[in-house]
C-alpha cells in the first residue's frame, strides 16, 4: 500500500495513531502495575497481587496463585470510573472541566513523531522513514518542545480553577518547575541535535549507527534525564503534591476520572520521555539485526522504555523530595549553567572537527 | 495554500476566538481564548508550508506569552476589574469613533481586494517547498546576523528591566 | 584564512574583562565577604588568562593547519596621516615566535594566578593585585603580538607601567630604617626603564624614517632590498637628508639594544630589577623573571634581520658590528650578575641576579646569531626561574608563618631584626617543606644547567653556538669564555642557596617552626617542576648519530618566522652563525662537568657554614669579591654621581624656573589678571543684559504655546491609542486608495 | 553530591533482590502483643455472672465520652451480677473511643478489658457503637447464662475484691 | 479553488481590527495587552502568507523577529503591570493617567 495521497496520508495517521495511542494507554494501565509492584519489591513488600491471579492447586488443598495481581489496573479503573464525580461550588466551571483533558492532549501529541520502529515493510512498503503517527518531520525535536512547553496549561488551569489555596500553590509550584527546567532541557535536547545535524528523530536515531549518544555525551544524557523528572514532576521533583504540604496539589479538588486524567497523562508522559530518552541517547529502536528485521524495532524500543521505566521507579524509591528553594536553585544555578556549558562546547569541538583543526 | 474547507474552518475558529477574547469577562477566560487563537495561527502556519515558524508560535506565544499573562492574571487576582473605574467623559463618543475607524479599515480592504486586478482568487501561486529549519537559520545568520544579535541584546536589556522593576527592596514601599 | 585566526582578538578581550570586573567591582566583592570575594576574585582573573591560554592553544592548531605561515589580524586602521605616507595599523601578527611567546605567557600567567590565589590570601588589595595582573597580562600579549614597532613600543610601556604598579604594591610598607623601599624600588624601575624607553622612541622614529614604515615585515623587506641593491647612502622620509645606510642600521639597531637592556636588565641599566624584588613574590615571578624582561630579547630576536644584516655590512667593513655588541653586553651581564649573586642573602635577590644573569645568555645568544637558542633558553628559564621564585615564595610564606608561631608563643618576644627572605635565617627546610624542597631542587638543577633538566639543553645550546663559530669569528672565543664562567657562577650561587636553606640545621626559631604551604600554592609548583624537567624535550639536539623524531621542534617551528634562515637559503647573506645541530659532546661535558664541580663545590664550603645568622659568608676569603661586587659598583655608581648632581639641577629648576619665573610671573600676571578683566565684562555686561533678555523671552513664548496645548492631553492611554489607530486608517486608506476608488 | 545519590541507589537496588517481609493478612495474621489494646470485652465470673455492676465508672473515666451505661436493679429471680445492680445497657461507640484503656483502671471490679481484637470496620456510623450484646464474653463452660435464677442472700453485695464469689 | 493570499489579508484585516477594537475599547489593562499581541500575530500571519506566495523565506525570518520582540514586549510590560499594580491596586488603565496635561 503505497501512500500517495493527501486522504490516504489521513487514513495511515489514524489508524497508526488509534493503534499507539491504544497501546499506550495500555501501557499507562501497565506502568502503574509496575510502578505498584517494582516500588513493593525495592520497599520489601509484595505489592498488589489480590485482582486477578490464576490459581493453581496444588498438593496439600492450599492453591498457589500465579501473576497476582495482573487485573489491578481494571479494578483500577473501574474504582475511577464509578466514584463519584464532585464539582466543588465556587469553582470556575468551564476551565475545570477543560483542565484535565488539556494535561492529557499534549501526552498524546507527543506520540506523533516518536519513531518506535525503523521501515517496516508489511505496513508501508516506500515512501516512509520510519514507523510513527506522523514520520519524517523536520521539526521534530521542536514540535517535542513546543508541545512540552504546552503542558503546562493543564497544571496552571487546574489549580487556578480549583479556587483552593492548595490547588493554586500546586499549580503555580509545579508550573514554576516545569518553565524552569524546560530551558536545560531544550538545551540538552540540541545536543543531539547538532551530533545529528537534524531535527528529524528517525534521522538522529539513524545517525548512533556507530555510538550511542550516551558515550559520546553522557553529560547531556544525565541532564536530560533529570530535566525530564522534573519535567514529569517525578520523584525527587514531586513537589506538586508534596502531601504533608499540599495534600495534593492542583488535583485536590478533583475526583474520579477527572483525577484520572491526571493520572493518565502523569503516566503516559513517563512512557514518552523514556522513549524519547532512548531515542536520543540510546539509539531508538536500533539493536542487532534490525536492519535485516526491521519489526525487531518495536522490541527494542519497547526494552529501552522499560528499563527507562524501571530506572525512575527505581530513583523514586531512593531519593527524597527536593525542598523548594533547593528545586529552583538547582534548576537556574546548576542544571542550566551545565547545560549551556556543554551545548557550547559540543558545538566548538563540531566546527573545530569539520575545520579540520581536531581529527577523529 | 491551503484547501478552502480547512481554511474556511480555521479562520472562522480563529475570528470567534478572537472575537471571545476581546469580549469575555473574565481575563483568564480571554487568555485562553487567545491561547486558542494561536493554536489555529500556528496551523495556519503549517498549512502555509513554515513548521518551524508554527513550532516556535507555540513554544514562545503559547507555551512562554501566554502562561506568563496567566501567572500575572492570578498573582494579582486581577481576573476582574473591581469597581466601575472612573468613567471618563465622552465615553459613547469614543467607542463610536472607534467602532467606525474599524467599519472604515476592513471596508477599506475589502473594497481594495474586491477591485484589485485578478481578484477573485484565481492567480496561480508559486510553489514553495516545505521549509526546513536549515535554510531558515541559514539566513538568519549570514543575512540577517546583525538583527539576530541585536534581538539578544534586546533580551538582555528585557531581562534586566524587568529585575529592576519587580526588584522590592528589603524595607520601605515599592518603587 | 583559517576561521580560527578571527580568535586571535580575544587574547586581548579576556584579559581586559578580568581587569575591569577586578577594577571595577573586585573590591565590593572582597570586602563584603572575604572568603566568597577572594574566591570570586582570584578565580574570575585565573579563568581569564586561561581563556586567554585556550584561545592561544586554538591559534597554536590554526597554525598547524596553515603549515605555519604567518598570519595578520587587522583589528583597524590606528594611526593615519593621508597624503603622508604614514598608516600604521592596530594588527596581530600570529606566526609561530609570537605564538610561542604567547604560550608561555598565558601558560605560565596561568599557573601564577592560580599560585597568587593562594599567596595573596588576605591580602587587604586582593582585586587590585589581580587587576594587576590581568593588566599586565593584556599588555604582554599586545607587545607580542603586535605586527610593528609601534604596537609593540604600546605593549612594551605597558609592561613598564604594570611592572612599576606591582613593584610598589605595598607601596605603604616601610623598610627598616624609615625609607619607603617599595615605592622608592618601584620608582627605580620606573626611572632605569625610561633610558631604555627614550631609546626605544628613537630607534623607532630613525627605523621609520629610514624604511618608510614601522611594520616588521616592511621594514625587513626594504632592508633586504637596500642591502640586496648594494646602495651606500639612503635618503630619510620626507627630508633630504642623506645618510649611510651602514651608520643608520648601526644606529637602529644599537638604539634597540639600549631599549632591551632598560628592559630585560642588561649592564648599565640591570639596577633596577634587583630592587624589583619588593613586590608580591608571584608577581616577581611571573614579570620580573618569566615574561616581562624577557621582552628585550623578543624584540632582538624580532628584528634578527636588522642584526644580521649590520653583523653581514660590518664583516665587509671590518669594524665591530652592533650584533657583537649585543653579544658582549648579554655576556658581561651574565658573567657580571652571576658574581654579585655571591654576595646576596635575601634569597629573592640571589634569583634576581640570577635572572639577569641568564637574561645575559639569552642577549648574548641572540647577539651570536643564535636566535633559537635563545628563544629556547628563554622558555626553559620562564619555566623554571617562575618554578624557583615561586618556590622561594613558598619559603618565604612558611617563614613567616613560622615566625608568627614562634611570637605568638612567646609573648613580648622582640623582634629580632628577623627578615624572612634572608637565607641565614633558614636551614633544614627540606624536611619541613617537602613539597616545595623537591620541585625547588627541580629548579635549581635546571638552572645550574644538570643533565637531563631543560636548563641543562638550552644553556648547552649557547655555548655550543659560541663554540662553533669561534673559527669563523673571533669574538666568540671571548664570549665562550665569559659565558662559560657565568655558568660555573650559576652552579656555585645554586648550590650555595640550596645547602642554606634546605640543608643543615635551622638557624632561626622561625624555620624550625616553618610548614608546607597550602595545595593551592604546591600544585602549580609541581606542575612547573613537570615543565622544568621536560621542557629539554622542545629542541633536544641531534646525539651523535640518533636522531629523534622531536629533535629540534623548536628550531623546525621558529624557522618559519625567523626570516635569518630563510636569508641565508636565499644565499643574500654569506657568512651567518650556525647553531650546530647535534650535540657537541666535549662541550656539553665541559659544561656539566663544571656545573657539577661547582655545585660540589658549594656544596663543599657551605657544609656547616654559616653556623648562625651572624656567621660570616666563608666565600668572603675570595680577594675582590665582597669588596668589589658585593657592594654593587654600578648601583654606588649611580647613587654617588648621577643623583646628587641631578638632584641639585631639579632643585634649580624647581626654585627659580618653576616658581619664579612661571608662576609668580606668568601666571599671576599676564594669565590671571587678564582673565580677570575678561570674565569681569562677559558677566555684568554681556550675560546680564543679552542672553538673560533671550532666555526670558524664550521662556514666555513656550509657556504661551504650552497652555493652548496641554488640552490633548488627556492622560488616557485608551485616547492616544485612538489617534494612532487613527493615523493607521487614514495611511492605509491613502495607500489602497487607488484601489478602493476603481 | 553524585556518590551520596549513586550510594543510596545501590542500596535500594540491594534490597530489591531480598525475599519480601509482607504477611498475607486475611489468610495470616500476626499475633499482637500481649499488652496490646484493642476492642473492648466485658467479663464475667466463673459462675456466669457478668462482672459488670453498672457503676459508670468507666463512662466517667472515659476521655472521648465514648461508654454509656444505664444501671438497673437485680433481683434473685433474675440475677445479672452479684450486688444490688447491673448494666441493663452499656454501649461504646468505636468512632470516639480512642483505646487508651482509661475504662479498664476505672472499673472496680475488672469487667471491662481491652482485649486483641483489631478489626473493627462498619459500614455506617449507627453500626460503630457496640452494644452490651456484642461486648460481653460468652459464658464458661461451668457457669449458666444470665439472668440467673438464685437463692436469696447469696450475690447481695457486689465483690470488690476482684474474687469470683462463692 | 484554493485559498488565495487574498483570503489572507482579509482574515488578517479582521483580526487586526479585532485586535485594534480590544485595544481602544477595553479597560483592563492586561486584556489590552492580549489585543496587541493578538494584532502582531496578524500582522504574523500575513508576513508568512506573503512569504508562501512570493516564494522566499524573508517573511518567515521576519516573523521569527517580531517574536522575539514580543517576548521582550510582554515580559517588560507585564512587569509594568504589576508594578502600576502595587501602587495603584488597579489595573484599570484609565485610572493611570498621571500624564494628564
């Protein structure tokens, strides 16, 4: 099926985008379990293992119980779905109803230009980069950019719409935290960039053929990394519901799916930037053999975001909260600074190779 | 440039939030329609083949303009203008000349694109490849350098401004 | 053009931002909080000059990738006089000796900031010291880097002026008996350095006047010509004075001679670089032994075709040419300097004559033709004599250190006239100071000239020169000689200063209590003594047969901007001064043998002498020693017949000239008086009733205007904007008109 | 900073490769501690007799106001406890009482005790005040339940003495 | 039929005025501020419609400028409000009119 078409460039889009968007909610459901479970098993616990576990008998009438705990994110959503739905009185009405969904849009948005595949023959025999929503643009890296920058709006109108001192001191900490470490991390994100010399994804996930941008820039890696929890508003960056101060920031007022919506666009964001980590620093959907088996792509990438995953699980059973003043001094004073830094130097050791003053 | 159907949608979008920002009562409730009236620009933008410009629409005007108005509409509480002010006089007067200078400006346009030569729209357009980011900044930093730098001083000179007037001092009054 | 030679300005940018954040704000810091403010301080200067050394390194590959060609940077037109002839352009000249000087420049420089930071600790003018050196810094590097005399005299007054700001740093401090030493020493240098400066104008205006120009390259160019075209007489710029064009070159080149001898302390103008020695030690080290006063024989070796060619004119005449000259100074001084060093005890003094001893090498090398090698010895020396005076720093802090413990320990304990620089205070510092004790045994083995340490090479270098060529000029018999015994001079002072302060036992409760000085000072003490070791390595001559793939890089990079070779290959000067390029194993042994002998030696007749400060130096025995060098002939000199007699001229000129004559008579009366009279009529006359009468006038006119105006004026912003919206219709109107109207 | 953070994720990582200490709780429970307190038992004598002589005490000593006790008149036709009178109601409300055992030094004669129980759960406010009914023991093997039928004279005074009566 | 740079100007035109009618009717002063970013963003609009129909990228690096300039624009006058703000605790702007000749 060639794509020739402006009608059937739509159709791809939205089949491939209701299928990702599909598996990645999904895998929202998932990453929760893992987090409940992988958080249980670093604090000596067992996690949840009662929803949905196969039992097996055996000797002795007492029956083993396999993969417990499997339906939890059903039981989950299930419990959201049918609590009650309150709307406190004085709340500003159309802003708190539009707050949550505007946090989840920009999660799926992101989506489009995430390469989770090198060429795959069955779906597009010509014409296509790579496998993704929307392959192949040339602002990819700034489309990431400006849709991160977008997110904040969620945080913001929902805590200002909330009409609680609570909510609004969460939505103007976290948002606060967000612009902040944007800037370090748009920074590091040229890194890359220029290593690649495109802001296509696909071309600077083809361009760590020889090395994973990882070796080459581990600095730039780390500083993204931390940019990107603090960008999650993960662990040890979760100020924004810093329950002994909060209670729960900007989401203290909502409940039930809307609460969820947080949730899920808390959780698919996680799965994002992991992917968007792995393909700037570890190579994407590059592994052995996926030249010959391009369908192995979706494999590696798939690892790459587990372990990614697994990796901010694992920092938010280990560290502790940043205070406040601390958060922003390390954002301005040290993040940004590193990053400026290394983004200069990366860019004099690229001139100095290309004049041909230092040789590789 | 653009099928008439998606323009047709994307303007009348565009025309209603504008026209919901200069009317709504609440100024958050106009920072988010104005925040939507970008999104439908920057679209338009990417219809008229310059992604980077729509790229750099959002991130600056929606993801920085925008979220700073809505911080200071907040910090301040200034969602609504308290008290009636002071009614100046020739209040009616003023809003008649201005309602008429915008009557005269769009008849103006219209007027001079309904008479202009190939009106109609039926003038071949040239067709211009979608813009890559490297040809833009090509020209931004052998054409146009020395703007570029003046913008970063620019910048700079916003930055140390605006330190200086939200600066409190420790004691007395603000500035 | 390689990009990266667009850099070369910044060499100058960061040293100039390090001054004025020094200058400017440096103190608020310091002052506001001592330990943030040194840290700022001190670092902000230090990066400074590492940038600067970075943007050298960048230029050092630009060169590479240019195989070594030079390169001007034209930052703009400086000095201009259309219809003149005379443009004399602001430029850099990067080829491969600037670069060299800058390297070690900017790389010393930064190793001595880092030092200063610790040295300077709590010193009340911490930014000062560091503006200082930043300063100083920028000059040194528009005096390298500089494409003509012009830009280069710039530099050179520079330097002086920094020189005589870090000389009198402490310009309070008073010495003993009352005198103020520092200022007074700062004002030595200031006035010694004047003759050479006077010299120096000369040399450019007579070097402008006879080639038309003041860049090097030009000037070279046209004395190549001339000398080329066998004319006898040339004709001066702009005048019609006629003149031999031997007697010009002589004069040029002898002018220049006396500018390098005020500067890099050569006889009769060396006074002043002992007494230098009462500045910040860092600072000594880094101008007054590495850098600064090596600047005489950057500007020899610069013009090495103006010297050859006077050598080359002066061989056909027969008569002594000034590059001898050059050469007997360079060699008296160093032979002259390393006696006197015998006679010292402040152990910065004894370095001090040592340094204008090994200054002598490098003029005497460079007036034998022997430019590399004095180029080389200039590096090694810059390495290891900043190793050996930040060395003696590091002493001198431990001692003093140590003397505060001891009178803190014993209260209402006088003050025995203990001097912390002098060496009969000192003794068995080895153990005490480890650090120190190891990297300055470094840098005295190298500068005594030991085997396998880079003073060892350099100074080799040289004598092999004068040894070489003696057959072909008979001179060089008699400089071998002289710098020969400078040699055995340098061994014997270095060995005498090593056994009096680190060997035996402390003659002071001070030294006894003297410790190791903190990283900060030690790091870049062993990162010198790494230097002072290796440095050998830049220009290792050819052994016997082996030959190494690094032999002569030194000779190999300077050749392409020291135009002598180039002459020479071109067969337009016959007979030049070889520098033989493998080594010559009798004269190497002759040199190491005597060096070790001599250090023996002193070793030898130091063993346990002087038992306690008041000892007598045992070298004393030596007939004509102490009572002829040791009280400084030249300096008696000058103090005995120069100053009182021009002392008494400036008294005349004060009293009866000045006062007198110019203001009692000239001021008072003719000046003032008519002024007087002048300003008497301009205000009750003219003011008064003219300009008053206008201004009113004025004045009513505005206010009547401003009255009938000041209605538009509504305060409303909502009312301004109207109008402008209104004047945006009405143009956009004018402009579609032709539109709207069809 | 860095060797703090890479120190403390080593040892988080060490400790996800330790076998979990979690108990399965329906299915198992940990046994409390002997002195712990948990929800309230009213006692009786060997002979069946409640101990409890509707004194409210208790209810007095009670810092929450959780315990009300009505008190009424035994006779030997129908005889509760020893002594003149017996608790016709006595309810604790579990959302007030916040088990600091003040009831139990108050009691004179021992009959109310704080014993191991902890799952107290309800699924509305009414459910969470305990009656008599649900507080008291069941009666031992031996005794007989109450009220009792008795000879006269036997149980006319209360036993202070912390003894069964005879 | 495709949308022609006509089309263009005309929606630019009547977002302009919009715009310029916010900025001369309204009182709040931040709300004014919002009409003018909205009028530059017309003007945006239309420099990148040009840019497409003559075919060259001037336009677009203009815009690129006259974003930039915004940014500077807004941040300096938002703190402007807010200082009038803590003086005045209003941010009606026709109660700011000190300048009244």
């Amino acid at each position: 099926m060639a794509i020739n078409t402006l009608s059937q460039l739509a159709v791809y889009s939205l089949v491939v985008g209701f299928i990702m968007t599909f598996v990645v909610i999904t895998g929202f459901a998932y990453t929760t379990l893992l987090e409940r479970k992988l958080l249980a098993r670093l604090q000596h616990r067992v996690g949840p293992n009662r929803a949905g576990y196969i039992p097996i008998p055996t000797r002795g009438g007492k029956e083993r119980k396999l993969l417990g705990g499997f339906m939890q994110p059903a039981a989950d959503a299930v419990k959201l779905f049918f609590k009650e739905d309150m709307t406190p009185v004085m709340v500003d009405k159309w802003t708190y109803f539009l707050a949550p969904i505007i946090t989840v849009i920009p999660a799926i948005f992101i989506l489009a230009v995430i390469p989770w595949a090198g060429f795959v023959p069955y779906i597009t025999p010509e014409g296509r980069d790579y496998f993704a929503i929307a392959p192949g643009i040339n602002v990819g890296v700034l489309f990431i950019l400006a849709i991160t920058s977008i997110s904040v709006y969620g945080v913001v109108l929902a805590g200002w719409s909330s009409n609680s001192k609570y909510a609004i001191l969460g939505g103007i900490r976290a948002s606060a935290q967000m612009i902040s470490y944007e800037l370090a991390m748009g920074l590091t994100v040229l890194v890359p960039v220029m290593l690649a010399n495109s802001m296509d994804l696909g071309v600077i996930v083809e361009g760590q053929r020889g090395m994973w941008y990882l070796f080459l820039q581990p600095i730039a890696a780390l500083v993204f990394w931390i940019a990107a929890l603090a960008e999650l508003q993960r662990a040890p960056f979760d100020l924004l519901e810093a329950e002994q101060e909060l209670s729960a920031g900007f989401t203290v007022e909502y409940s039930s799916m809307r609460f969820g919506m947080f949730f899920l666009a808390e959780y698919m964001k996680m799965i994002i930037f992991c992917a968007l980590f792995a393909v700037f620093f570890l190579g994407g959907y590059r592994g052995p053999f996926v030249d010959q088996v391009p369908a192995l792509g979706f494999v590696y990438t798939a690892l790459k975001v587990f372990l990614g995953l697994c990796v901010m699980i694992w920092i938010r059973a280990s560290l502790p909260r940043f205070r406040y003043d601390q958060l922003m001094s390390f954002g301005w004073k040290v993040l940004l600074p590193i990053s400026v830094v290394n983004f200069m130097i990366v860019a004099v050791m690229i001139v100095l190779v290309e004049e041909g003053v230092l040789g590789f | 440039m653009g099928d008439p159907l998606v323009f047709g949608i994307l303007a009348i979008v565009a025309i209603v939030a504008a026209l919901m920002m200069v009317t709504s009562r609440n100024a958050v409730h106009s920072a988010l329609w104005l925040v939507l009236n970008f999104a439908t620009i920057a679209v338009f933008y990417v219809v008229l083949n310059a992604p980077f410009i729509a790229m750099v629409q959002i991130t600056v005007y929606a993801g920085a303009i925008m979220v700073l108005f809505l911080f200071v509409i907040m910090l301040l509480g200034a969602e609504q203008l308290r008290g009636t002010g002071v009614s100046s006089r020739g209040e009616r007067f003023h809003q008649a000349v201005a309602a008429l200078l915008g009557v005269m400006l769009i008849t103006a346009v219209t007027l001079a694109l309904m008479n202009r030569e190939g009106a109609g729209g039926g003038t071949a357009v040239p067709t211009m490849p979608i813009t890559s980011p490297q040809e833009l900044g090509l020209i931004l930093f052998e054409t146009y350098v020395f703007p570029f730098e003046v913008t970063g001083v620019l910048l700079l000179a916003a930055i140390i401004g605006v330190a200086i007037f939200t600066l409190r001092k420790k004691r007395g009054t603000a500035v | 053009m390689n990009e990266l030679f667009n850099l070369a300005p910044l060499i100058l940018v960061f040293p100039i931002i390090g001054v004025l954040f020094n200058g400017l704000v440096g103190r608020r810091f310091v002052d506001h909080d001592r330990k943030t403010g040194e840290r700022w301080s001190g670092w902000f200067a230090t990066i400074m000059a590492l940038s600067a050394f970075v943007v050298v390194v960048l230029l050092n590959l630009a060169l590479h990738a240019n195989h070594f060609h030079a390169e001007t940077v034209m930052l703009w037109d400086w000095i201009v006089i259309p219809g003149q002839g005379l443009s004399i352009p602001w430029a850099m000249q990067i080829d491969t000796l600037s670069v060299a000087m800058m390297l070690v420049v900017t790389g010393v420089g930064s190793i001595i900031h880092i030092y200063s930071i610790g040295y300077m600790h709590g010193d009340p003018d911490y930014s000062r010291y560091f503006a200082y050196l930043n300063l100083f810094l920028f000059f040194m590097l528009i005096l390298v880097a500089g494409n003509n005399y012009l830009v280069l005299f710039v530099g050179w007054e520079g330097v002086g002026l920094c020189s005589y700001l870090l000389i009198g740093f402490w310009h309070e401090r008073l010495a003993k008996d009352g005198t103020m030493k520092n200022a007074n020493a700062a004002r030595k240098a200031m006035i010694a350095n004047r003759v050479g400066d006077a010299a120096m104008i000369l040399g450019i205006i007579l070097t402008f006047w006879v080639f038309g120009s003041v860049e090097f390259n030009h000037v070279f160019e046209e004395a190549i010509h001339i000398f080329e075209s066998h004319e006898e007489m040339v004709t001066l710029v702009s005048t019609n004075i006629e003149m031999a064009f031997s007697t010009a070159l002589f004069a040029i080149t002898v002018l220049f001679l006396i500018a390098a001898t005020g500067k890099s302390a050569q006889l009769v103008l060396h006074v002043w670089l002992p007494d230098a020695m009462a500045g910040p030690t860092p600072a000594s080290s880094l101008i007054h032994a590495a850098t600064m006063v090596t600047s005489g024989i950057y500007l020899i070796v610069r013009s090495n075709v103006l010297y050859e060619l006077s050598r080359a004119l002066s061989v056909h005449s027969g008569t002594i040419s000034s590059s001898d000259i050059v050469a007997l100074v360079g060699a008296s001084t160093a032979l002259y300097a390393g006696l006197i060093a015998f006679t010292q005890y402040d152990i910065k003094k004894v370095l001090a004559y040592s340094t204008v001893s090994q200054l002598g090498f490098m003029i005497a090398a460079a007036g034998m033709g022997a430019y590399v090698a004095a180029m080389f010895h200039l590096i090694t020396h810059a390495f290891f004599k900043a190793l050996l005076f930040m060395g003696a720093g590091s002493v001198i802090h431990g001692m003093e250190h140590g003397h505060h413990e001891v009178a803190h320990g014993h209260h209402g304990h006088d003050d025995d006239g203990f001097d912390p620089q002098d060496m009969r205070y000192m003794g068995g510092l080895r153990k005490l100071m480890p650090v120190t004790f190891w990297t300055y045994l470094v840098g005295a083995l190298a500068l005594a000239g030991i085997f396998p340490f880079a003073g060892f090479w350099s100074k080799d270098e040289i004598l092999a020169h004068a040894n070489a060529n003696q057959g072909e000029y008979g001179l060089f018999l008699v400089l071998f000689i002289l710098l020969a015994l400078a040699a055995v001079c340098t061994a014997f002072y270095m060995g005498r200063q090593l056994r009096m302060v680190f060997w035996g036992q402390p003659r002071h409760e001070a030294a006894r209590h003297a410790h190791e000085s903190s990283p900060i000072m030690t790091f870049p003490l062993v990162l010198l003594a790494v230097f002072g070791t290796v440095a050998g390595l830049f220009n290792l001559p050819k052994v016997l047969t082996l030959e190494f793939g690094w032999s002569l890089t030194l000779e190999h990079w300077l050749e392409h901007s020291i135009q002598t070779f180039e002459l020479m290959e071109e067969g337009i000067l016959a007979h030049v001064p070889h520098t033989p390029t493998s080594l010559i194993v009798e004269v190497a042994a002759l040199s190491l043998g005597l060096a070790l002998v001599s250090m023996g030696l002193a070793f030898y007749v130091y063993r346990d002498k002087p038992k306690t400060a008041a000892d007598p130096d045992p070298t004393q025995k030596i007939p004509g020693l102490w009572s002829v060098f040791g009280r400084l002939p030249i300096d008696s000199f000058y103090m005995k017949l120069l100053v009182p007699w021009f002392n008494r001229f400036s008294a005349w000129l004060g009293f009866k000239f000045e006062w007198s004559f110019w203001h009692d008579f000239f001021h008072e009366r003719v000046i003032r008086d008519t002024f007087v009279w002048f300003a008497d009529l301009s205000a009750n006359v003219l003011d008064a009733q003219g300009v008053d009468g206008i201004v009113n006038g004025l004045g009513s006119v505005t206010r009547w205007l401003a009255d009938g105006i000041r209605v538009s004026q509504t305060g409303y912003a909502r009312t301004y904007a109207l109008s402008v919206f209104l004047g945006t219709v009405v143009l956009l109107i004018y402009f579609l008109w032709p539109y709207v109207m069809r | 900073m860095f060797g703090e953070i890479i120190k403390g994720l080593g040892t988080t990582l060490k400790h996800l490769f330790m076998p979990p200490v979690t108990i399965q709780y329906p299915e198992q429970k940990r046994p409390v501690r002997t002195r712990f307190k948990g929800r309230h038992e009213l006692k009786r004598y060997d002979n069946g007799l409640e101990r409890c002589i509707g004194c409210s005490l208790c209810a007095a000593a009670c810092p929450a106001d959780a315990i009300f006790v009505e008190a009424s008149e035994n006779t030997d036709e129908a005889r509760y406890s020893p002594g003149e009178r017996y608790a016709s109601t006595y309810e604790i409300n579990m959302l007030r009482c916040i088990f600091c055992g003040y009831c139990e030094d108050a009691c004179p004669t021992q009959a109310i005790v704080l014993e191991h129980n902890y799952e107290l759960s309800f699924y509305d406010r009414a459910s969470a005040i305990y009656t008599k009914e649900m507080l008291i023991v069941d009666v031992p093997v031996n005794g007989r339940a109450t009220p009792q039928v008795v000879e006269p004279g036997v149980f006319t005074r209360s036993i202070p003495d912390m003894e069964n009566p005879k | 039929m495709t949308a022609t740079i006509d089309w263009y100007v005309a929606l630019s035109a009547i977002l302009f005025t919009i715009g310029a009618l916010g900025v001369l009717l309204r009182r709040s002063a931040i709300i004014v501020f919002m009409c003018i970013e909205l009028m530059l963003n017309s003007a945006n609009l239309l420099f990148v419609a040009f840019a497409r129909s003559l075919g060259d990228l001037h336009g677009q690096v203009l815009v690129f400028f006259v974003i930039v300039v915004a940014a500077a624009e807004v941040a300096v006058g938002l703190a402007l409000i807010v200082t009038i703000f803590r003086t005045k605790r209003s941010i009606n702007i026709d109660e700011i009119n000190l300048l009244k000749g």
